[in-house]
C-alpha cells in the first residue's frame, strides 16, 4: 500500500463483475485522433510488443478503498508485465505493469472534466492523474482550435506547465519523441492533429503517407530512367529494356 497524505492508494486487479462504462465517446474527432497516434508509432517501430496504447480504455487505482477508473482519450504504457488477454478490458500500473509514460484528453464540449482537481470520490481526473497515477506527461488537446498544452510531473509531484521549443513541440523524454500539432488531411477529416517526431525531427508517418512517398519515389525513378532513355536515343543509342 502507498500512503500519500490522507490518501491511501493500492493496486488491485478490477474485479470481473465490475461494471465499465460503455458509453460512446463524446468527441467524434476522438477515435481519429487516437488511431493516428498508435499507427505512426506502430510503423516507426516504436511500439514494442509489451507497450501498451489505450483508447477511452480504463485505468484503475484503488482510492481510499473505493475502486476508480478513468479512461484516457490516449495513453502510452511502455511495458506490460502480464499477458495482453489479462488487460482486454482495464488495466491496473504497477500491478500489471508500468504507470503510463503520457496520458491524454481532448477537450470536448461537455463538463471540461480534463481539468478537474477534485479530490474527493469519485476524484478528477487531473488529480487522477498527477495524484494517484502519477503520471509524468498529461496532455490537453483542442482538436477544434489546435491548441495543445503539456504538463510534466515535477519533484513536487504537481503538474507545472512545458513551454514548446522553436518547432512548438515537446519532448517526451521517456519515449525518446517530440509532439506536436499539425494541421492537415487524414483519411475524411482536415483540421488539427497530435504528431509525433523523432529526436532528429523528423515526422512519424502514417501507412497513407508512406505509401505516398513511396508512389512518388517510384514516378521520380521512372522520370530518369525515361530521360536517361531520351539522352541515349538522341546520342544514336538504343537503350535496353
């Protein structure tokens, strides 16, 4: 048991008839938002087969005796220590592996829970996080205006507000990455996106991205390979196909 204050806080498994809001998300940006963030870490490589990534998917403490789950928009857990089909439906840090590296909320038009210190049962989930969990990077994101903010566990174990650098991202220590905001089309949606970049800064691309790149890659090769051709026809040399 960890005693913080008044508080007591255990890591318990969430009992199997423990009843999960299934209620749909509120934000219809959400599910595109998250999706984006897991398939570019998934193709950099940088999601190791032990990592977890959470979508409005729980996490759980026990406070003060009483069971709390919150449901990250998006989080990041570099390591599980249990088999996955343990942690299908919750997932408890420390019992079942690494608190989460970055948690993340995008604002919605409903209660402006993200900020909420409340810290009585059933607590905020700004306090969740930086006081339960003690998760190091909380993200707040504004899909609508683009506006991001990132907030880094400090010694004293509050929250305290990261300036960007000159690219207006910040790094995330823990996974070796920079995020950002950038405004542009994925799949149906145009409008503002969390990215990440690598320690290079160089951006992680999406699957349709790739594709892309590789399509015009292709069409550059053939436009010499045609020139080349034309050179050798105009010198009196028939080129080999």
């Amino acid at each position: 048991m960890l005693t913080k204050a008044k508080y007591d806080i255990t890591w318990e498994k969430l009992p199997d008839d423990f009843i999960l809001d299934d209620e749909p998300v509120d934000n219809i940006n959400q599910p595109y938002l998250a999706a984006a963030l897991t398939e570019s870490l998934e193709i950099a490589g940088r999601l190791p087969d032990n990592a977890l990534t959470m979508t409005n998917y729980g996490v759980c403490a026990t406070f003060n005796q009483k069971i709390v789950v919150k449901a990250p928009d998006w989080g990041y857990v570099q390591s599980i220590r249990v088999p996955r089909t343990e942690v299908k439906r919750s997932y408890t840090p420390r019992l079942e592996g690494d608190i989460p590296i970055i948690v993340m909320e995008f604002i919605s038009d409903t209660d402006g829970g993200e900020y909420s210190i409340k810290p009585t049962y059933p607590p905020g989930k700004w306090f969740f996080y930086e006081r339960v969990l003690e998760v190091p990077y909380y993200a707040i994101f504004e899909p609508d205006s683009g506006d991001l903010e990132v907030y880094q566990l400090d010694d004293s174990g509050r929250y305290h507000l990261e300036t960007p650098d000159a690219n207006n991202h910040y790094w995330i220590a823990p996974m070796n990455l920079f995020i950002g905001v950038w405004h542009g089309m994925r799949q149906t949606r145009m409008g503002y996106w969390l990215r990440f970049w690598d320690e290079n800064g160089e951006l992680l691309l999406w699957g349709s991205e790739l594709v892309n790149r590789e399509r015009q890659r292709a069409q550059q090769e053939r436009q010499r390979a045609e020139h080349l051709a034309a050179q050798l026809r105009a010198a009196g040399i028939e080129p080999e196909v």
